[in-house]
C-alpha cells in the first residue's frame, strides 16, 4: 500500500512539473545582418515569444534590426514613425512561434495554391 501512495505522489510531481516555453531568440548582426536564430527556454513567469523589427532609412541606405525572443509583456503593434521608418512587434504564446517571417508568408500562399490550380486546369 505504501509503494502505492508514494508512486502516486511522484506521479503527481512530475505531472503537475512546470511547464517552460521555448521561443527563438537572435538579434541581427549590423556586421553581417543577420539573424542566427537560437532556441531557448523561457523562465516560467514568461508566457510569450516575441519579433521586434526596427526598419529605417537612411539617404539611400536601408537599416533593418530584428530581435526575438522571450518577452515578459508584448504588445501587438505597427507603428509608422514621421521619418518614414517602420517598427514591428509581433507576439505569441506557443513553442517556437516566433519563426522567421516567411512562415507566414509560406503558409497564406499554401492554403491559395489549391484555387490557383483549380483556376490554371479548368
């Protein structure tokens, strides 16, 4: 009886172990300007990824930073600045949701092609 209640109590433990997020995380190298993306695991107060974009220009050159990563707070936003640049915040809440931007792109052009090629071979 007694192995019982301890393998029910351990069971319990690790059932009810806490559960970390995992997000990418990368900064872009104003050297390379790149962005070598890195998995890690979230402290377990963090409940979100996040992609920050910073684009700017300057004269005829164009600047883009991009940083991901856990996130205590994020807030959704768009904002146009007055000089023409642009910043980004993107936020979610599931393992390795903040992927490169071409996910997104990739997956809308997915669920397209099936009425592509039903309007290509009609």
């Amino acid at each position: 009886m007694m192995d019982l209640q301890v393998s029910v109590v351990l069971l319990f433990i690790f059932l009810t172990g806490g559960y970390s997020l995992k997000c990418y995380s990368c900064t872009t190298s104003l050297l390379t300007g790149s962005c070598e993306l890195k998995v890690e695991t979230c402290p377990d107060e963090i409940t979100k990824c996040a992609t920050n974009a910073l684009k700017e220009s300057i004269e005829s050159a164009k600047l883009s930073i991009i940083s991901k990563g856990c996130a205590p707070e994020c807030e959704p936003q768009t904002v146009h600045q007055k000089n023409g640049g642009l910043r980004i915040n993107r936020c979610c809440d599931t393992d390795l949701c903040n992927a490169a931007d071409g996910v997104y792109k990739g997956s809308f052009l997915l669920l397209l092609s099936p009425l592509l090629f039903y309007f290509l071979f009609q």
